[in-house]
C-alpha cells in the first residue's frame, strides 16, 4: 500500500528530529572526551608543576644535585612526545565517531532497522 503525503510528512520529520538527536548526541560525545583530556593533562601539568618546585627546592637547599632532578631533559622529551600523541589520538577518535564514512553510516542504520 503506497503511502500518504501525511505518512511521507511524517516520516520526514521523524528522520529529522533523530538526525537532530544524533548530532546532539555527537556533540556531547565530543565535549565530553575533551573535557576528559583536559583534566587529564591539567593534571599531568600540575604534577610537573609540583615536581619541579621539589627540585628547585631539593637543589637550592643542598640536598640534591642538579644531575639527580627529577625533572630533567628526558622527562620533558617524554611529556611533549605523549601530548602530541593524545591530541592525534583524540582528533582521530573524535573525527572517526562524529563523521563515519557513509558507507559506515548507511551500513549501521540498515543493521538498526
């Protein structure tokens, strides 16, 4: 049975208000994984932070050597290379959900239905 012009209106703004659905619900996907990246590194940061007076204070009272630091060159080497690995793993992951080929798309919506 072929279907109405209201059952095709219908259909229509069904497909409408789940395509505004989704895209909220990406939305708050990916703030909610920025906002998780975000802390993470503020707290990496503020353990630097804190480490680093420790040893600013450990050498200027005597009690360590500059060699001993536990923040040397290394340790920044390491915390530029793991950022730059979060935010390429993060921009992948997010662009990956958010915009799924369409072949992906159509595939996902077929297995829904």
């Amino acid at each position: 049975m072929p279907l109405s012009d209201d059952d095709r209106t219908l259909d229509v703004v069904t497909a409408a208000r789940l395509a505004l659905g989704e895209h909220e619900l990406r939305r708050d996907l990916a703030s909610s994984i920025q906002r998780a990246f975000l802390i993470g590194n503020l707290a990496v940061w503020i353990l630097i932070v804190v480490l680093l007076v420790v040893d600013i204070v450990m050498i200027a009272t005597g009690r360590e050597k500059p060699p001993d630091r536990v923040i040397d060159r290394g340790v920044v080497k390491t915390l530029v290379a793991a950022t730059a690995v979060q935010v390429g793993l993060i921009m992948v992951t997010i662009s990956k959900n958010l915009f799924p080929r369409r072949e992906e798309r159509e595939h996902s919506r077929s297995r829904n239905s």
